[in-house]
C-alpha cells in the first residue's frame, strides 16, 4: 500500500515540453528516439535522480516530473533545469531541442500529429478512436501538474475546497498559449479554452472543468467516477481506462495515490517560473486550507458554474480581467473589485513570507510584467509574421536551455 501524506507535506510536479526540429521549427515526433538514447533500449519511463522521464499520448512530447514525492521544492528547479540541459544535449544528434510554452504556435496538428505507439499506447489508441486525437486540445497542449497530497477525508475537504476556489485566477498566473496557427487568437490561454470542448462527446469527463461540490470519497465515486465509468462503458469494451484518468476536470482527485492534482496551469518558460508558480499556488492553497482567510464552509458553498462563470473570461483575458464579484474576492480579503493581476499581488503579499527568496523573481517578473502569454505577445509586436513568431520562440527555447525569465 502507497504511504499516505498530510496536508502540504509532500508534492509532485510534472513538466511537459515539446521537441522540435531545429532546422525546420516542426514538432519532432522522437521522444521514442531520444529515450534509447538516453537508456540504451526503449523504456517509456526513465528514473534520472530527482527527476523522472516519460512518454505522453504524442510522440513529439516528454513529461519531466518528480521521481515520487518531494518536500524540496526551493532546489526543484533546478533538478529540473540539470535534466532540460542532457535532454537537450541528447537530442543534438537528432537535429532537435526541447522548446517550452503550452502550444506550439504554428503546429498543424491534422498533419503534424503522431501518437505514441509504444508501450501503452492501446490506451492512446482508445482514446484517439473515442476523440480523434489529431486537433490542438489534444495533441498541441503541454501543461504543469501540481500534486498535493490529503490523508482522509477531513483533510480532501479543505483541499479539495481551497483549490476549487482558486481555479479561475490560475490562468491569470500562467497563461502561455496565446497564438495557434501562426495567428494571436484572442485568448491568452487558448490551451484552456480548447480543454473545456476537447471532450465533449463524453461530457462527464471533463465536467465543467471547475469539479462538483464534493468533500468526500464516496461523494466523489457517486457525484464524478460513477457517471463518467457510465458513460465510457460503451466505448471502453475492454476496460482498459481508469477513472483516475478518465475524469479530466481542472483537479482532479486521485484517491490511488491519496492526492489532488490541479491541471489548469500552462507551462511557463523555464523550470525556474513553473516551480515559483507553484510555490505561490501552495501558499495560498495553505492560507485558505488552514482557515488564516475565510471559514471552511465560506469555501464549500460555491457552486461549480458561479466559478467557471469567473474562470472563463480568465482564460481570454488571463491577468488584465478585472472581477468584480464581491462575494467571491472576499474569499481572499479583498474588498473592492479588481484586476487578476492585483489579485495575485495582494495574495503573494499574504505568502511572501512562507516563501523562499529563489523564487522572488520569476514570481515579481510574471506580477509586474504580466503573464508569458502576455510577453509573448508584446514581444511580437505587430509583426505577427511566420519569421518573426520563429524568432521569439527560439528566444523562448533559449529561456528554457538557461532556466531564466522572458522578458519582453
């Protein structure tokens, strides 16, 4: 039997990145490739130290994540960081190098997607008949997953309350997807936007992205696993897929491993900004879970689709929205309405203290200078050109290779 944690003892993040081709900006559907490189054979999963490698449904990414669960979170990064570097040294030979943000931004994913075809990918296989895995929600999307650990029910309550409340402002944090197709579509993060419909054939699946009010594990099985098992049936004759799996909400619980993982954040630039963002992330989920801003029952009372009704114009606006839903920025001692970005100020003013000093910068970079999505698209300018996005982007992979900020 796994070991189970309290509240806030022990995390898991997971770090998904694209490889592309240098020669051509193409994604490079060898991360099968760049595995036997790195193990002699093909395995999907490598344990590198800290830090543990995988495949993903699409062969031209790689999920970097922490080998079990950690307590060290202010040397994270740079674990991080030390495996970015060898996997890019491995993937000289192969003309390609990691690049990071959560969408490549000219990728055509009708002909530029190839799904793994390895070990598990009966699943994959599945998946893609149930989807059509071949469009951009699915097959251009790289995301940051946070894993917070509960011990019983008492302790997946105040988690499960905390995060709900906070998932609308994520994407004021950490937008990164704001062009698709070479063209600015108007959201900042257009990977969330694409998450809320990826799934609609199976509604249950994906819910309203924001999960159910439940605050227990036999709530949880009746009100999202036993629905969604329901609704698969039909298409999973084997059953083959776990509900952990299946249940793809913006958290979702994972009762086999006693853990909550949230799902909404877009990977940033470098390993530096999405360990900052989840240290912030934690310190507030702390301040609501330990009561230190509103009561327990001020945070279980909101209704899923009163929150998406925040989390949308979120996802299009990322941290220039303003809220001005009183009742809902009460959750975190605010008394006027207010911009997503102001919000996070006044919130890591709150954490600051809890937090290390490592993760100051990126932190004040994203609060005073916006998000990446943001960055991205000032440093674009008006010259929106196929060149120019290249241009950027190669800056980006650069970030990434020396674990630093973009600035823009």
């Amino acid at each position: 039997m796994k070991k189970k944690y309290h509240l806030f003892e022990v995390y898991g993040i997971e770090l998904e990145y694209m490889l592309v081709n240098k020669s051509n900006f193409k994604v490079a559907p060898i991360v099968d490739a760049l595995l036997t490189l790195k193990n002699g054979t093909l395995t999907p999963d490598i344990e590198n130290g800290n830090i543990a490698w995988s495949n993903e449904l699409v062969a031209h990414v790689i999920e970097l994540k922490t080998n079990g669960p950690t307590n060290d979170l202010d040397n994270l990064a740079g674990f991080f960081h030390k495996n970015v570097i060898e996997i890019n040294t491995l993937l000289k030979s192969l003309d390609a190098h990691l690049l990071p943000t959560a969408a490549h931004p000219l990728m055509n994913p009708l002909t530029d997607t190839q799904l793994w075809k390895h070990d598990y990918n009966e699943i994959y296989e599945l998946y893609n008949r149930i989807f059509n895995c071949k469009g951009h929600g699915w097959s251009n999307v790289q995301s940051t997953h946070l894993n917070l650990p509960f011990y019983d029910d008492k302790e997946f309550e105040k988690l499960h309350a905390a995060i709900r409340v906070i998932l609308p402002i994520i994407p004021g944090l950490c937008a990164s997807s704001p062009i698709l197709d070479g063209k600015i579509t108007g959201f900042k993060d257009t990977r969330l936007e694409y998450y809320k419909t990826n799934q609609k054939k199976i509604p249950e699946m994906t819910g309203s992205v924001i999960p159910e009010r439940v605050f227990s594990k036999t709530d949880y099985h009746k009100t999202i696993f036993e629905p969604i098992k329901k609704a698969v049936k039909p298409y999973d004759t084997n059953n083959i897929l776990d509900q952990h799996f299946l249940n793809s909400r913006g958290a979702i619980a994972r009762f086999d491993r006693n853990a909550i993982e949230i799902r909404l954040v877009d990977i940033q630039e470098c390993p530096k900004a999405d360990v900052a963002i989840c240290v912030l992330i934690i310190e507030v989920l702390k301040l609501l879970a330990y009561k230190k801003l509103v009561p327990l029952y001020c945070q279980t009372k909101w209704l899923k689709q009163d929150l998406l009704d925040i989390l949308n114009p979120i996802i299009k606006d990322a941290e220039t929205y303003k809220i001005f839903n009183l009742e809902y920025l009460e959750l975190f001692g605010i008394k006027e309405s207010m911009s997503v970005q102001n919000i996070w100020k006044h919130l890591y003013n709150l954490a600051k203290p809890n937090i290390h000093t490592s993760h100051y910068e990126a932190i004040e970079t994203i609060l005073n200078q916006g998000t990446l999505a943001t960055r991205i698209v000032k440093a674009l300018g008006s010259d929106v050109s196929e060149k120019n996005i290249k241009k950027v982007y190669a800056e980006l992979a650069i970030c990434l290779q020396e674990n630093k900020m973009f600035t823009a």
